[in-house]
C-alpha cells in the first residue's frame, strides 16, 4: 500500500476497507495489518478511526470489533424533543412513502441530545406493546443543531460548600459567596437551563430576553449546560423583546445591506420608456388587492372573443431591474420570500423596488412580464404568449370595496370609483370566473375554508381585537385568474421543454391515506372515493364535500391537511395533487417570492431569442437551487409568521386569565386537548386537569374516560389559567 500522509487519505482509506466486498469486523491492530500501515502511521490511523466513529460511519462492537453502523444495532438519525424531557429519533434509512415508527428516546437515555441534533442510537428492543415505537438509547450526538437561543435570564445565588461548621454547639447558615445567572430557554422542547457565569452576562439584567451561545452542552444525566450572552432583546415580558428574539430565531433578515440599498436606488431612479415592449397603456388593466397593501405585483385584463376569452395577467416585470448574481439577486435569493407579519412586512426587496418602481401604481408607467391567455367557452387553456409589455394601471381595487360593488351594484358606497367597470369589464371577469371556478371543482381541486386571523392594534401596536378574515368573489376571482396564469405558463416553458421552477403537490402516502380514510369513516362518511385504484384529489373532494353538508367540515379539515404532503418546489415537471392538474408553477408574485422571479429569468432568456443548449443547462442549474432555496426560505417564513400570530394572540389573551370563552376542540394528543376558542386563539387543555382517567384513541383522536369522551370538533367552554409570552403557550381548563 502506498504510504499515507494526509487524514483525509487515510479515512478514505479505512472508509473503502470497512465497505469493502467480503469485510468482517476487525480491531484496529488487525486492520493496519490489513492496510499494511508503518507505525509512523499509527496515529493517523487512529485519529481517521475516531473520525469515523465520531461521524456516525463507523460503531465499535463490545469486543473492539470495527463495522459499518448499517447491519449493527446502531442506527443514526435525527432526534425530536418534547417538553416532557422524552424524544423520538427519526431514522435516516427511513424508506420513502413509509410511516415507520420513530425510536422512543427516554430522558435517562437521551445523553443530553437537543432538539434537531443528529445522533447515533442504539437499539434496546425492536418490539413494545401495541402501539408503541421501538426503544433506543443515544450513544453518541453527531451534530449539534442548536449552537445559539433565546431565553431568558434570571440571578441566582451559589452557596458555600456543604462543610457544616459548629459554634458553640449551633449549626452556622450557609451564606451566598456569588450571584451567577441562569437561562431558560423559550423552546420548551429545551428542557434544560444554561448557566451563565457573572463575566459571560454583558449587560443583562435579571428578568431580561437574551441571545445565548452554548459553550457547554447537556451531557446525559449532568446538566452543565454552560453559555455566554450575545445580545439583550429587552424585559423578557414586553411585546418588543419577544418579537425580536422570535426574528432572530428563524433567521430573518430586517435590514438590507449599503451595497443592496444602493443598487436599488441606481435602478429606480432609470427611466421608463415603452422601447421595444408591447404597449398596453390603453388598455383597461387594474389592480385588486387587499386595503392595507403597498406592493403590487398583479393586474387583470379580459377581452370577450367570439369564442371565448382573452385573459390578461400582468405581472410586475422584476427580472428587468433584478440581475442575476448582482446584490440584490443574492440578497432575493438568501431571503426568497417576503414576511407578512401582524403589523409590518419583512420584504424580500428593497422597498425601493419593491414599493416603487416595480409596484403596479395606479395611473403610473410601468414594466411587466404579460400573459394573455386564449381560453374557449368552458375555460379551457387555447393559446398562451407571453410579452415584455407596459402598462397604466388604471384602478387600484380593493377586495372589500370590490365585494361590495358586486353585491349591491349602484347602491354600493364605492359605486363611482368602479362604475368604469360596467358594464362590460368586471361583469366579464365575473362571468370567466365562475367558468374557471367550476372547472376546478370537476377536475378536484381542494379549496378548503380555513380560516385566517386579523388582528386589530392600537396606536402603541398593542392587540385590542382579533377577527375573522373572510372572502368573498373578488378574493376569488382574482386567485382563479393567477391559478390560471401559473398553469399556462409551466405548459408553456414545458411545451418547450425549457426549465422551470415548478409547484409540486405530491400524492399523498398510503398509510396517511388510510389513518384519514379511518377518521372519515368514524365520523360516518362514506370513504369509498379514497379507496379508487388511482387516487386523485376529487376522492379527497368528494369526502369534504359530505363533511361540509353536515356541518364536519371543520373537523375533518385538521385531519385531512395532516394526512397530504407539503407542497414545495421542484425542476421535475410532477402535478399537483391538491389542485388536480398536471403542470403547476408560480410566475405571479415576483415582488415577494423568488421561484416567479426566476420562472420570469427563463421566459425572458427565450422571448430575448438567447435560448440555446449551453443557456438551458446552465438554467436548469439555476432552477435547481431556486427550487432547493425556495422550499427552505418558504418553510423558514411560514414558521416566523405563525410564530408572530401566536405571540399576538398570547398579547391579546394576557389580561384575560380567568375568562371563559367557547371553542372547539381542534387537536388531540396523549397528553389532553387543544381547543380553539372562536377568535381563533388556541390552547392545551392538559389531561391532568381533566377529571377521571382518560385514555387517548390515536386512530379516532378522543379521550376518553367511561362514558366521558372528547373529541376533535367536540364543542367546550373553556377557561384560560395562564398565557406564557415566551413559550407562546396558552393554558385552558373545562369551564364547566
């Protein structure tokens, strides 16, 4: 063998032997035999064997024996905390399309792992009672997942050693000899404390939100976890200290840097001119969107053709102003999403761009990327083309005010500012819109009413109320026309066979299927559409429809959106189950989401006439990363915004302990119920409180105690006990 000199040469060394066809477990002497490796080597040998050990790639056997960790009772994955000190380890070999039971982790056997670390486990028994997931123990944390977090800070006082000392036949007390402080963290899925010595505080002040690095983590059953404040939010209770720290948790970036700032305000400040684009400024295009909103990225036109229809959908042309690889394609690209939370909104662009020149203002120049869609009489797509246009906005619409016009016609308050409209253009797009809604019911779209919150603030940004949003015509047909544009454009880049940043909704799998299956038919639906040879989206339909008429449908909604998958984005051309059709992209939305600004790059490239093979490659390439970037940014969003709605919610409930309100039961668990009172706030009703011995169903989410039985959708009175501002973490008991 030839000799080695580098560790990143001998762990490739040691990694091929232990792969290798015909290898058998061996001890360390055995193996530099093997490798016929010179004692100089020795220690680089043993440091490429703790290496692999350390990276989960290899396990030692009882007897000092070297293998693989895959055909041991090793095992590494991922672990998932509680708040009750248990967790559940998510195996990497997991098969796809399986639900496969986690490893039930103990607190004993946890070896102090957090929330998201990697670890390596091994097993204990592969068989447990009915019901219940295969034990492990943590043998080894592979990853850290958690380096940095927010909690907060409180003194306490360290004792003397336990040395009693006696004068004149009496005990002295201990007496204090430092103030030390603590933290704990807001996560309750970390259920330890970090101790943070008096020179490692900064400026925090006992009862302060504070950002704390882990310089010592957990370690089975010695809690020394040791850390080190970075930042101070402010007082741990206020509303300020929470939002911030909930920020900097998810990663959200508030502020644009110098550089990106600058590049925004040298492209607004360029000219408007129509060279070279099609000229749609005569045209009557506007603009719907909801009343509090200052970016916007859409406008609608609609032409009636003697058979059918002409759609206009003109969107914000961003891929004018934002190149690729400048500052602020990176800074798009690193945020991928704008943030809309309770009273303000994190922007993916500047608001240069994305309140100024990109936004389709009324009665002002602007650029877009124009999609006129060919549609016959029963909605179906013709002919789609694609245009670098200009256009004029004429009216900035509002969806309420919009909702009330076509509700009460000439007697509506807002009559004069749309009567422009009429008779033609909005009673048209009424008109195509009812068409395109009926065609999405046949092919089995699932349009299921969830329900949003709207938070009333007063001046200091306080909650004082919070309310249902509801949606009417205007609402909808404006989500039917952007539908039908995204679709027409994913045919027309894949017609073309071109890249594309696709949605994806994938079928749901077959074991979620038959959990959902299982729960409809408990509730006395008939569920024979779930059990087709081809499982479709119109099966998933068909059950909502019958729970909707019998007044289930807010029950069976819970179950349901848990038992479909998560839709993201990809480069393969997959259709979307939830909304039935085959090729589904988004292009609408360039202002705030990166996957449209990147579908725009593609259109553009062909209609500049710079498509070629070398081109398309190197787009699939970057539509690949768009794709991998935009699934993680979307995620990281939708957690930061629910997060935020929960710290309001909690605001809003604060003063409010002691209070009864109704609800209905909207999550069961092993350990009692969540209850969602009708201003849409949330809380656990814990088992404990509840009175008797209840017994959790999983398949029919109930608890249950004799002839006592909650169930998801059953509607309770409830009292709130007590609001947790840094947790977000209301709790509730029964009222009656």
């Amino acid at each position: 063998m030839n000799h080695i000199d580098t560790l990143a040469g001998m762990t490739e060394a040691v990694s091929a032997l232990v792969k290798s066809e015909g290898y058998v477990p061996m001890d360390m002497r055995d193996m530099t035999a093997v490798l016929t490796l010179e004692p100089d080597q020795y220690d680089l040998f043993a440091q490429a064997v703790e290496g692999l050990i350390q990276s989960g790639e290899l396990t030692e056997t009882k007897r000092g024996k070297l293998m693989g960790v895959e055909g041991s009772d090793r095992v590494n994955g991922v672990y998932h905390a509680t708040s009750r000190g248990f967790g559940f380890v998510t195996p990497d070999s997991r098969t796809p399309g399986k639900t496969e039971p986690d490893f039930f982790i103990s607190r004993d056997n946890s070896l102090g792992a957090m929330n998201g670390d990697r670890v390596q486990v091994r097993l204990l028994n592969t068989k447990r009672e009915a019901g219940q997931n295969p034990e492990a123990e943590v043998v080894l944390v592979l990853e850290r997942a958690v380096t940095e977090l927010t909690g907060s800070i409180y003194e306490v006082n360290e004792f003397a050693p336990k040395t009693v000392h006696r004068k004149k036949g009496k005990k002295v007390p201990k007496t204090p000899v430092k103030t030390s402080y603590i933290v704990r963290p807001d996560d309750d899925k970390l259920t330890f404390r970090v101790r943070v010595p008096h020179a490692m505080k900064g400026d925090a002040k006992d009862g302060d939100k504070v950002l704390v690095r882990l310089t010592q983590y957990p370690n089975g059953g010695e809690d020394k976890t040791m850390g080190k404040v970075l930042r101070v939010f402010g007082e741990a209770d206020s509303r300020a200290a929470n939002y911030y720290a909930l920020l900097h948790t998810h990663g959200v970036r508030t502020r644009f840097d110098e550089d990106v700032l600058a590049e925004a305000r040298a492209i607004a400040a360029k000219p408007i001119t129509p060279d070279g684009r099609l000229d749609l400024r005569d045209k009557i295009i506007f603009t719907i969107d909801g009343a509090d909103a200052k970016d916007f990225d859409d406008a609608i036109s609609i032409e009636r053709l003697a058979d059918g229809w002409l759609l206009g959908v003109h969107i914000a042309d961003v891929a004018h102003y934002v190149r690729p690889g400048s500052a602020l394609d990176r800074e798009a690209l690193a945020r991928g999403t704008s943030i809309y939370f309770t009273d303000k909104v994190v922007p993916m662009l500047p608001e240069q761009l994305s309140n100024g020149v990109c936004s389709l203002n009324r009665d002002t120049d602007k650029y877009t990327l124009s999609a006129l869609i060919k549609l016959d009489e029963s909605g179906r797509i013709l002919e789609t083309s694609l245009h670098e246009a200009i256009i004029s906005s004429k009216l900035r619409g509002v969806y309420g005010e919009v909702n009330d016009v076509i509700e009460k016609g000439e007697t509506s308050e807002y009559w004069e500012k749309y009567a422009f409209l009429y008779p033609d253009t909005l009673p048209l797009m009424l008109e195509l819109y009812h068409i395109l809604a009926e065609k999405s019911d046949k092919r089995g779209a699932l349009e299921m009413e969830t329900v949003e919150s709207g938070f009333v603030l007063d001046e200091d940004g306080m909650p004082v109320d919070i309310v249902r949003r509801e949606r009417g015509d205007a609402e909808r047909m404006i989500e039917q026309f952007m539908l039908c544009a995204n679709e027409a454009v994913a045919a027309w880049l894949h017609d073309l066979s071109l890249p594309c940043v696709y949605r994806i909704h994938e079928e749901p799998w077959e074991e979620k299927v038959q959990t959902f299956a299982l729960f409809a038919h408990n509730l006395g639906l008939d569920v024979s559409p779930l059990r087709r040879r081809k499982l479709t989206s119109s099966a998933y339909r068909d059950v909502y429809m019958q729970a909707k008429e019998r007044g289930l449908d807010g029950v069976l909604t819970l179950v349901m959106l848990r038992s479909l998958m998560k839709a993201r984005y990809d480069v393969n051309p997959t259709p979307h189950f939830g909304l039935g059709c085959e090729l589904y992209c988004h292009f609408t939305s360039p202002i705030r989401r990166y996957p449209d600004l990147a579908v725009h790059r593609i259109v553009k490239t062909v209609l500049h006439g710079e498509m070629d093979e070398k081109r398309a490659a190197s787009l699939a390439d970057y539509a690949a990363e768009a794709a991998v970037k935009s699934s993680e940014n979307e995620l990281r969003a939708q957690n930061a915004e629910r997060d935020i709605e929960d710290l309001y919610r909690c605001l809003y409930l604060a003063d409010k302990v002691g209070e009864r309100f109704d609800a209905v039961i909207s999550s069961v668990a092993s350990f009692g119920f969540f209850a969602e009172m009708d201003n849409t706030c949330e809380g656990l009703v814990p088992i404990s409180s509840l009175d008797g011995y209840f017994e959790y169903n999983e398949k029919a989410l109930s608890l249950t105690c004799g002839s006592v039985i909650y169930r998801l959708g059953d509607r309770v009175r409830v009292e709130i006990v007590s609001v947790d501002l840094s947790t977000r973490k209301v709790e509730l008991r029964l009222a009656d």
